[in-house]
C-alpha cells in the first residue's frame, strides 16, 4: 500500500516520533475535554428537567389552590397554557392523553416542557414554550463547540512546544549519532563523540553507553590500522626482494619458452601482490582523497588501459573505451580507484568468453560492461560477498578467491561512492559505479 493509500489517521502515526508524541498529546487533550463536555452537557440537561419539574410542579399546585379552586382564570404568563381533563374549553388534547404522570419534554409542532399531575381526581397537563430555553441550549452548544476546538487546537501546539523542549537531549543524542555515523563513512573516528554534560536520567545512561562504546570502537579501529599498516610495511620487503629477483630471472636468455611463461605468470603474481599491498596501505588511511598518489579518472584509465587491452587480446575480446565529452576531472586516490577499474574490468575478461569489454567514463560514473554469461538472480545479491565464487566460475574452472568484487565495493564505501550490478543470465553484465551528483 502506497503512502497516498494509506488511511489518514494512520498516516498522522507514521512519522517522527515527536510528531507522534505531539499528536497524542492532542488527541488526549482533546478527548478529556470532549469527555468533559458531555458531562457538562448532561449534568445541564438534567438539572434542566429537574428545575422545570419542581418549578412547574408547585405553579400548577398554585393556581389550582388559589386560582381554580375559587373559580378563577389561571394566571399563566405567554410561554405557558394549562389543559384540565374533560373540561369543555381547556380539555387535555389527545396528543396528551396518554403523557405520564411527572415532568417530560414533547416536540412536535413546537418544542414544550410538560408536567402532568392528578389532583383532586381531576388531572391537569401544564405546558410551557422551550423555545427561548432551546435558543439558549444551542448558544450553549455552540459555546461548548468552539471551546473544545480552540482545547484541540491549543493543545496540538503546546503539545509540539513540550515535545520539542522534552526532546531536546534526545536530538543532541541523535545528531551526535548522526556525526559518528558520518565519521565512519570518511574512514575516521574521534574519541570526544558524546562527551560533554548530559542529565542523569536514561538519555544520559544512554549517551554515557554510546561514549564509552564509541571509545571502545576509536581504539580497535587504530589498533586495526596500525596492524593492517604493519604488517603491510612488513610484507613489502620480501616482496620487493621477490618481485626483483623474478625480475632478474625474466632476463636470463637461457630460458625456455615453458619457463618464461611461467616467470611471466610469477610476475603478474607478484605485480599483483604489490597492487593489494598498496590498496591495503591506502585503506587503513583517513583521508582517501589526498594520498601520495592522485590522478584524474581518465588519466588513471590510460595508464592502465594497455595492460587491459593485452589480457583481453589474449583471450580473443575487443576491448573498448568510451570517454564522453563532459567527463569528471576531479582528482582521487590513483591506487583505489585504479584497484576499482582491475577488479571490474578483469573479472569481466575472466568471465567473457567471446565478444567484448567496454569501459565508460561519464560525468559522474565510470561503467563497466561485457557480453559474458551474466549472473543468474540468485547470485546477483551475493556477487559483493567475501570469498563467494558463483557458479561460472567453478564450471569455467576460472581461478580465483572470490575478493575482487568483495574489495571494490570496500574502496567504494570508504571513498563514498555507490556501486551497483545490473545482469542477466546468458546476456552479459554491467557494474556501474557513481561517485558525484549528476
């Protein structure tokens, strides 16, 4: 069910929790005070009846003691007429007849209080026009009306007034939330988050929990850096050491082809290696944006689009390069996002079997797309997952780990970019990365 399908008193229950709190507190108001106004109005309905029976009990016992007993007229203002049974001028009408004995209330031609009694074994029906007292009961009404909007609407505004004085920790606590939150998206995280003063009440145990589990995250996230930073510095050496010797070894000329082959497989190893020693490196830091190495995205892709262009040749692909007039010439962290562009563009060569790769760069975008064998939809939700390898890649025998995916879509979070897939089995696959407002 859409929002617009969505009842509107349910809507009014749907938003943040002070609008929530606010409307409560109104229609709480509101209720009382309408509560209120029905007893109001019943305590003055039968105070009404009551009143009217008792006056127009003893009128009606005066003027038959003093007025008919001595055969005189019924002294009776303009609001009130007097009915005496089988009289032949004032007999009781026959809508009258069959009224009880006591006070009541008749509407038909005009609206009347009665009081019928029996005295003397005569019985007498004493009328008297409520259309004076009916104008002041909707005067009354109307009063009570106005008054009970005014409740509701008063109390909406001051409840919206408490919500917004009483909520107040609770939107420091949230916009301190809101900034760690931020902060662990840059890749950084300070220590101070929710210090400060705060009331000793359960916002302020909350806050003091977040702080010290706020602190307790600071810590491992630098003890996290200086390990990854470590023992990255550590491996580089022996590498370097590695990378040259296999080096060396490629100039040698007494080599056979089998065995250059297989000094040019070490190599690419060891390039490799190299390559996620740096992205490692360029990870742990805090500021992605101004690393030692910086470079526009059209310039990263000419650096690395020969080395593409041999891997595709070497399996039969065309491999393409789309740049569009009005491409981004922001500078980023070269290494990350050059690790980015491999991952994407040589997972695409390893899973093409015939056809092309092509690599767009727009405005705000870079695309990577190929004609291989696509992703069924049961794998689409996993492709990003460490360590997963679908099921092309076990049929294909395709050798791998199953991280190249699993870490551009970490260098994406860390530089704030948005990475998606888009694929269908049999009909290729494209990866589309966003890194700016377009």
């Amino acid at each position: 069910m859409t929002n617009s399908e969505t009842p509107w008193y349910k809507r009014l229950f749907t938003g943040t929790i002070k609008t929530r709190f606010a409307f409560i507190y109104a229609i709480t108001a509101f209720i009382i005070g309408l509560i209120y106004s029905v007893c109001l109005l019943y305590v003055t309905f039968q105070t009404e009846a009551q009143l009217m029976s008792s006056t127009m009990e003893s009128t009606l016992a005066a003027i038959v003691a003093n007025d008919l007993a001595h055969d005189k007229p019924p002294r009776l203002d303009q609001f009130s007429r007097l009915y005496v049974a089988e009289d032949p001028v004032h007999g009781i009408p026959e809508h009258f007849r069959d009224l009880p004995d006591g006070y009541s209330e008749y509407t038909g031609k005009e609206d009347l209080h009665i009081f019928v009694k029996e005295i003397g074994n005569k019985r007498y029906v004493l009328t008297r026009n409520q259309d004076e007292f009916e104008t002041w009961e909707r005067k009354l009404f109307l009063k009570g009306l106005i008054l009970l909007s005014a409740i509701g609407l008063v109390s909406l505004v001051l409840g919206f007034w408490i919500v917004k004085h009483s909520f107040r920790p609770m939107d420091r606590l949230l916009n301190e939330t809101r900034r760690l939150n931020q902060e662990l998206k840059e890749g950084r995280l300070g220590s101070g988050s929710f210090s400060g003063a705060w009331e000793k009440n359960e916002i302020g145990e909350l806050a003091e929990s977040f702080q010290l589990t706020t602190t307790r995250l600071h810590h491992l996230l630098m003890s996290e850096r200086q390990f990854a930073s470590e023992v990255s510095h550590e491996l580089r050496t022996p590498l370097t050491v590695m990378s040259t010797s296999i080096e060396l070894l490629g100039n040698s000329g007494n080599l056979s082809a089998h065995e250059r082959q297989i000094v040019l497989r070490a190599q690419r190893t060891a390039s490799r290696m190299e390559e996620l020693l740096g992205v490692f490196l360029n990870l742990v830091r805090q500021d992605h944006n101004h690393a030692e190495k910086i470079a526009e995205i059209a310039e990263i892709v000419e650096e690395n689009e020969p080395v593409w262009r041999r891997e595709s040749e070497a399996k039969g692909l065309q491999l393409a390069v789309e740049i569009r007039d009005d491409i981004c010439t922001e500078k980023f962290n070269a290494i990350l996002v050059a690790s980015v562009f491999n991952n994407l563009v040589f997972n695409a060569i390893r899973y093409t079997e015939k056809g092309f790769v092509k690599v767009i760069l727009g405005k705000n975008f870079f695309r990577v797309l190929d004609t291989g064998a696509g992703i069924s939809a049961l794998e689409k939700e996993r492709v990003f997952d460490k360590g997963y390898r679908g099921k092309q890649a076990t049929r294909q025998g395709i050798v791998g780990y199953g991280l190249g995916l699993s870490i551009a879509s970490r260098i994406c979070d860390a530089l704030n970019w948005q990475i998606a897939m888009e694929s269908q089995e049999g009909a290729g696959t494209t990866f589309t990365v966003t890194f700016g407002q377009g």
